[in-house]
C-alpha cells in the first residue's frame, strides 16, 4: 500500500531533495478550506509552505450541479485533470496535501486524487502546524506558477457508495455517520434540508481520528476505534458526512486502519435533498 502520511521532517528533506526515498517529484498543495470560509486564499498568502500552490476546493475539487447531486458532488475528470495540470503534477509526482485544519478539508484532495489514479499521494501529518512547530519557514503571497503537468486522470481507481446503492449497504453492511453528533442525531442541521442520518448509519465523528495535536492517532487505536462501532477485520465500511469532504478524512483514517472504504460522495447534502428518503433521528442508527 502507498505511504498515506508524511511528517514535517521528511517533506523538507524531500523538498530539499527533490523527492521522497521512495517516490517521485514532489508536489505540494495547499488546500485551505472551511465550511464558514470557503475561500482559503487569504490565510494561504498569509503563509504557505515554500512552492505549494492553492486548491480552490469549491471550484477545483467539486462540480456544481443542481441540490439533488449534493453541495460538492464529484468534478467532471477532465476539469479535475486540468487543474492538476495547472498546479504543476506529472505522472509519477507525489503529491502532498495539507490545510490548516487537522487535515478535515485536505483528505479532499487525498482521496480525489486517488480516486483519480495518482498512485502516491500523501498528507502532512499534522498539518500546516506540524510545519511550522518544527521551525519551518513559510512562504508569503503567491508561489511561483510551475510549469503545467502532463498528469492523466482517469476515476475509478477507489471504491464509491452511489446514491443509489447507500439504502442496501446500510441494510448488510457498516456505514459510518462522520458529522458532529448533534447533526447525525438530527438535533442541529445548520445547512442542509433536512435533519437526522441516513436509516442504519452508525455515528463517528470524523474529529475523534485525530489527536489534541492534529496528528491521525496510530493504525492500531484507529482498528480499536473502528471495531468499537462494528467495523470487524474484513468488514464492508462505508462513510458519508456534510457534503463530500470529511468523508474523505474518514476514509483516510479507515485506510490507515487496514479497510478501503466506500465513499458516498453526495453524501447527507444529496441524501437529504431527495424528499423521498427515510430519514432516521435520535442516537440510534434506526
């Protein structure tokens, strides 16, 4: 299995370097997103790693459809593949990707790119504190354009949960709730149409992947985690939160705990935008 992780330590030895040991050129993104500030440009000119170039997540890691497909369904393969392009990735790159929130809006970025067939695409553990608590400078304004890539994407390389097909997963298989439990259990819904969770999802909040530190807990208190909620060796997983994004540190934390995990990119935004729907409340899965 590719490395899903770097530290600190080893992407500046890389950077130095020009690639990892054990991988290609490197790429680093920067992919600041939040759900009250989409637009991360501000903070990312305020100070960056050195050459990362910004990641527009609305734009360039979603499409924009009607409210039936969900706030970020998947981008068409092609703009995705142009604008990785434009930042600069070639076949056989790594690609790092971090943001400045414990790695909830990068995994985006993680998992697209995957899902795309970029074999080797990692995240700063820890984030962008990770870099600058171990003494790294940042660099202020705008990286330099880079020399657009010649990446070919083509989706399919991860499994997907359909619309279609999250009903009967949930009726055989696990499918795990990653939103604030307050959401999963249909007590507060600040965005979406309607309150409450998919009819046999099981709550995990994706925040509980990680430590105090913004660093993902290690594999083994991941399987624990995980177990805990049903997710027994050889399990079937599947994951869906808000809208697409912090499915996809869920599914890091999965992977990091020996499962591949099914996204549902439309996720509860797309669920619940579809009238027909059950709709389960309360703390229990139905």
């Amino acid at each position: 299995m590719p490395e899903i992780l770097t530290t600190a330590d080893d992407l500046r030895a890389a950077l130095a370097a020009g690639h990892f040991p054990d991988g290609g050129p490197v790429r680093v993104l920067d992919v600041r997103w939040r759900l009250d500030r989409p637009d991360g440009r501000p903070e990312y000119r305020t100070g960056h790693i050195p050459g990362a170039q910004y990641v527009d997540l609305d734009r360039e890691l979603a499409g924009h459809g009607a409210p039936t497909e969900g706030r970020h369904p998947l981008p068409d393969v092609a703009a995705l593949q142009e604008s990785a392009r434009r930042w600069g990735v070639d076949d056989g790159d790594t690609v790092v990707v971090y943001d400045d929130l414990r790695n909830l809006s990068s995994a985006r970025a993680w998992w697209l790119l995957r899902y795309a067939g970029v074999a080797d695409v990692r995240l700063l553990d820890g984030a962008l504190r990770a870099w600058t608590d171990a003494g790294f400078g940042v660099e202020t304004g705008d990286a330099a354009e880079p020399t657009t890539g010649s990446v070919t994407l083509t989706y399919g390389a991860l499994p997907v949960l359909p619309l279609e097909e999250v009903a009967a997963f949930a009726d055989h298989a696990l499918l795990l709730d990653a939103r604030a439990g307050e959401r999963y259990r249909g007590e507060a819904e600040p965005i979406d149409p309607r309150a409450g969770h998919v009819p046999g999802a099981v709550s995990a909040p994706t925040t509980e992947n990680v430590a105090d530190d913004g660093r993902f807990r290690a594999p083994g208190e991941l399987r624990e985690r995980f177990a805990a909620l049903g997710a027994v060796p050889g399990a079937e997983v599947g994951v869906y939160c808000g809208s697409g994004v912090t499915a996809a540190h869920q599914a890091v934390a999965l992977t990091l705990a020996g499962f591949r995990p099914r996204v549902f990119p439309g996720s509860w935004s797309q669920w619940s935008n579809h009238p027909a729907l059950p709709v389960a409340t309360g703390p229990e899965p139905r």
